[in-house]
C-alpha cells in the first residue's frame, strides 16, 4: 500500500485490547501468507479501504 507522506493524516482511535489481540493475530498469519510483514494497523487500512471503496495513492 504505497501512500504518499504529504497527503497523510494522523489520527489517535481507541480500540477494546481484544480487538488489537485478534487483528495482532490476524496480522500474523496475513504475514506468512503474503511473505512480507503485516501489522495490525495495515489490517485496520485495509478494513477501511475496502469498506469505503478507496483508492490507493500513488506516491
């Protein structure tokens, strides 16, 4: 997923610990799947893109 810095806004979101636990998870098993690394927070941009049909930016 490239993004590009200068169109990027940070944001600070709560989530119940149960959540982090199953998307750290989840981020493991996408990991050795896709043979590169995945955090859960690439799980958490994912969800939204596909949720809200987004586009990838270009860098």
């Amino acid at each position: 997923m490239a993004r590009s810095k200068s169109n990027n806004v940070q944001i600070n979101i709560s989530i119940p610990m149960e959540w982090k636990t199953e998307l750290e998870n989840l981020a493991r098993i996408y990991s050795v799947e896709e043979g590169k690394t995945i955090t859960f927070i690439d799980l958490m941009r994912r969800g939204i893109q596909e949720k809200y049909q987004l586009g990838e930016q270009d860098e």
